[in-house]
C-alpha cells in the first residue's frame, strides 16, 4: 500500500511539472533563419518556388531520402502543391498561398495530428552583390498539452536547425 502511495505521489509531481511546462511553454512556433548567397534573386527563387527543385536541397528529404513527395499544380504559382508521407520526418502538405516573383514565397503548411496552420516564407532581396533570403516559419497556437513539449524538445530551435541546413545546401547549389 505504501508503495502505491509513493508511485500516486510520483504521478502527481510528474503531471504537475508537465502541466507547468505547458503553461510556460511557447503558444505558438516562430522561427527564422537568413543567408546570403551569391547569386541571383531569380535562382533563388527558382529553387524555392518549384516544389520539385526541393529534393536537391530539403533537409527533410535528406533525413529521409525514402521520402516521395507528391507534386501537384503549376511552379512558381499560388496553388503549387506538395505532400509526403515519412516514417522518420512526419506526414504532410504544403501549398503555396502567397508568392511575388523573385521575392516572396509564402507556403501554408499543414502537418498530420496537427490542428493549426503554420505559413513558412522566403523573403528574397539583393544585398550587395548577392541575394539575401531569409526563411521563417510562424504558426498557429501551439494545442496547450504540446506546450510542454515544445518547451522540453526545443521545437522553434530543432526547426532552425533544418532552416540552416536548408539554405546551407540553397547556398551551395546556387554557387556552384
């Protein structure tokens, strides 16, 4: 019986300390990362705005190279679309909502088991010889249960790390 009461107790505290990680925890999920890149706005954002130039510099798709996207409407137009299935990276879809060429792509993601939707952009704008392009990623109220979590994984800095990966790769295939 005392033992019981010792693991109820432990429960307790352990839901206790969760639910206060919540209610510290982010409400939504910002991030932001920015490179510059010597070459043009129009190869950058031929590499951005066409979901199938994706699969040469995602890190996504490099976590996950058994990963298939699904591509569907035109590129470099509102409505170009892409969604993928991954074991290991989640599932899926984003669209672009907003695009202004060769300075603007706006995509509305969604995530599966996610209720929100968060909008990803790539500001791209000449700085001094080369292109600055800068990718965030704002979302919607992060559900109050998955605060805690994203407090304890560091969600805004895990994505920031795929954002530098990201336009690392950008960075090399436009330099080359």
């Amino acid at each position: 019986m005392k033992l019981l009461k010792i693991l109820g107790v432990g429960l307790v505290l352990l839901i206790s300390v969760y639910v206060i990680l919540c209610i510290v925890g982010p409400k939504s999920m910002n991030t932001e990362r920015s490179v510059t890149i010597n070459a043009t706005s129009e190869e950058v954002f031929a590499l951005v705005s066409d979901y199938n130039q994706w699969m040469k510099w995602s890190p996504w798709q490099k976590n996950d190279p058994s990963m298939k996207p699904v591509i569907a409407g035109n590129p470099g137009t509102v409505g170009h679309k892409m969604s993928w299935k991954s074991e290991s990276q989640g599932n899926g879809e984003q669209s672009i909502s907003e695009i202004v060429p060769n300075q603007k792509v706006t995509s509305a993601l969604k995530f599966d088991g996610w209720d929100g939707i968060s909008y990803a952009t790539f500001n791209i704008a000449p700085e001094g010889t080369g292109t600055k392009v800068t990718w965030d990623m704002k979302g919607d109220d992060v559900a109050f249960m998955f605060r805690g979590l994203m407090l304890v994984m560091g969600g805004a800095d895990m994505i920031g790390k795929d954002y530098e990966s990201g336009l690392a790769s950008i960075k090399e295939i436009c330099e080359k």
